[in-house]
C-alpha cells in the first residue's frame, strides 16, 4: 500500500458517510486534511477525530454549488496548509432514485446535475490552478457503479451525472499529465452510509433484491474498502494510473455490464 502521509488534501463532503470515512484514513496517517459540507456541527466533529487520530483537520464550510465559494476553498486551505497535494471530490446527492425516467422533474434533474457534475467540475477546476504552481498533485473523483453502467433502479438523473465525473476525470488527466497532475476515479457499488442504510432499513422488500442482484460477494461495502483505495491512488504507488475509472463494487458490474 502506498503512503500520502505528511500531505495536505482536500475532501469535499467529508463530514458525513465515505467522505468522513476517508478524512478519518487520511487523519490517521498522518496527512493535513481539509473537509468540505453544509453542516458545522458535524464538520467539527470529524475534524476532533482527525486530529485525534494523528493528522490535522480543518473544516470550511462550503456549497460546491457556488463557485466563489470553491474559490475560497482551495484558498483556505493553501493558506493553512501552504499547498495541496490531493483532493477527493466526494460531495453530492442522490436523486430521486426509484423513479422512472419520464417521471423525473425538471428541479430534480437540474440539482442533481448541478450537484453532482458542475459542482464537481468547479471543484477540479480550482484544485488544477492551485497543484499546477506547485509541481502537481493527484485528484480523485468519487463516481459510482452508475457511472458505468446505466442504472436499473429508476435513477437516470444519478448515472447521468456520475457517466458524466468519468468524462472529466479522463478528460482531465490527458490534459495535465505533462503537468504531474493525475485524476482518477472510484466507481462504488451500494456501501454502507447514512444515505445507503436508513433505505435498507425502510425498505427492506424493495432493497434486498437490488443488492443481491448488484452484488457477486453478497454484500454491502464499507467505507473504509473505499477509502484505502482512495489513499492509494493519492500516494506515490499509483504513480502511473491516470484516467482509470475503478469499480470497488464486489464485482456486481460484471454481472450488469
């Protein structure tokens, strides 16, 4: 396994599920990590935890729907930290999942789409500036099975936008491979979150087939079987992978595709 330790990187919506998931990993290695999201209370609490682990934490509050207030991120965190050396962009939202495609709604489709890709962009965007006056860096964007294949739960507004993270995660790593500068993506399959598991819970008629059916092991994945990944294509060992779109989904794809 690789090691990012003693690195500043940058996880947006990593106050809660994968994302706290992943700042907590990072922490524990020792990295400088900034996290991203909505709600203070809970950034703060994550936060304690890195620090408690080993790393440092920040938390900045933060829409990635506004992209001044991307801006003001990277700036925020250059300032504390001096560079970026690794971000995760992770934030975003569900959907409407379990909703056939002609019965989407205009206001659901165009917020998670604004979510879920633009904000992603702006998030790339502003990370690229800022790694390209330090000699690189490597980013990872947080995509889904969906995003590979489409999906047969109801949710095209979610594949549409997570198709559309792998076209800019390779779109970016040709333009900036010359520049020390690799952007990859993880693919998850369904992982236990708090997104994920009040469904199950809810819906357990409904769920249960869709995850035997989107699972070859039988199974959820844990967050922390995304974060290791994400730590290895942050560090040094994932030196020549660049523009990789990685299923960490058990293998239910293989089925799917």
């Amino acid at each position: 396994m690789g090691d990012v330790r003693g690195k500043s990187i940058l996880v947006t919506g990593g106050t809660s599920g994968l994302g706290a998931d992943m700042a907590r990993m990072f922490g524990s290695r020792g990295d400088k990590v900034a996290i991203t999201g909505r709600r203070s209370e809970r950034g703060k609490a994550v936060v304690e935890e890195i620090n408690n682990a080993g790393g440092e934490g920040l938390f900045i509050q933060n829409d990635i729907m506004d992209g001044e207030s991307v801006d003001q991120v990277i700036a925020a965190v250059v300032e504390r930290f001096g560079r970026l050396d690794g971000a995760v962009n992770n934030a975003g939202i569900s959907g409407a999942p379990f909703t056939r495609f002609a019965d989407m709604t205009d206001e659901v489709w165009d917020a998670v789409i604004a979510t879920n890709l633009t904000g992603v962009w702006r998030c790339m965007r502003a990370e690229i500036r800022a790694m390209l006056k330090t000699g690189g860096g490597s980013i990872v964007n947080i995509s889904s099975i969906y995003g590979l294949v489409g999906s047969d739960v109801g949710h095209a507004d979610y594949a549409a936008s997570k198709h559309g993270v792998v076209g800019l995660t390779k779109s970016a790593a040709i333009d900036y491979a010359k520049e020390n500068i690799r952007t990859n993506a993880i693919c998850p399959g369904y992982c236990h979150s708090e997104m994920v598991d009040p469904v199950v819970e809810q819906q357990p008629e409904l769920t249960t087939p869709i995850i035997a059916r989107h699972s070859a092991m039988d199974r959820l994945g844990h967050g922390y079987e995304i974060a290791e990944t994400a730590v290895w294509l942050l560090s040094d060992a994932s030196s020549f992978v660049n523009g990789a779109a990685i299923p960490v989904e058990g293998g239910p794809s293989q089925r799917l595709f």
